[in-house]
C-alpha cells in the first residue's frame, strides 16, 4: 500500500519475464493492473507472456471480494 506505483510496474516486468522463463507464453489476467505492462510486452520493451486482460473483476451478486 506504500510502495511507489512506479516500483510495482517494474517488479510486474519482472514477474513476466520470469513467467516466460517458466514457458507460458500466453496468460490470462483475472483483474489485475496490466494496461501499461500489455502494450510494452507487445512493443517489445520487456519480455513476457502474450497477455490478455480481462479489465474490471467479475464476481458473484453481493460477493465480497
């Protein structure tokens, strides 16, 4: 909750390429903040998975998330 915004893309970054490393080479994100990771994976800037997010969580009527 304290970390710097810009540190916890960096360490998002990291964990693609690591995700790569393990041989998934496409993944599915379940509400998560991918937006800017997406396009510079794609750009080629990082390494990492094809990634294909999902945006806004889904769940069930009432739920707690």
């Amino acid at each position: 909750m304290t970390a710097d915004v810009g540190y916890g893309h960096l360490v998002a970054a990291q964990q693609a390429r690591m995700t790569l490393m393990r041989r998934f080479t496409t993944v599915r994100d379940a509400d998560g903040p991918v937006f800017a990771l997406k396009p510079a994976i794609d750009e080629h800037l990082f390494a990492g998975p094809r990634i294909f997010p999902s945006g806004a969580m889904i769940s069930q009527t009432g739920g707690e998330v």
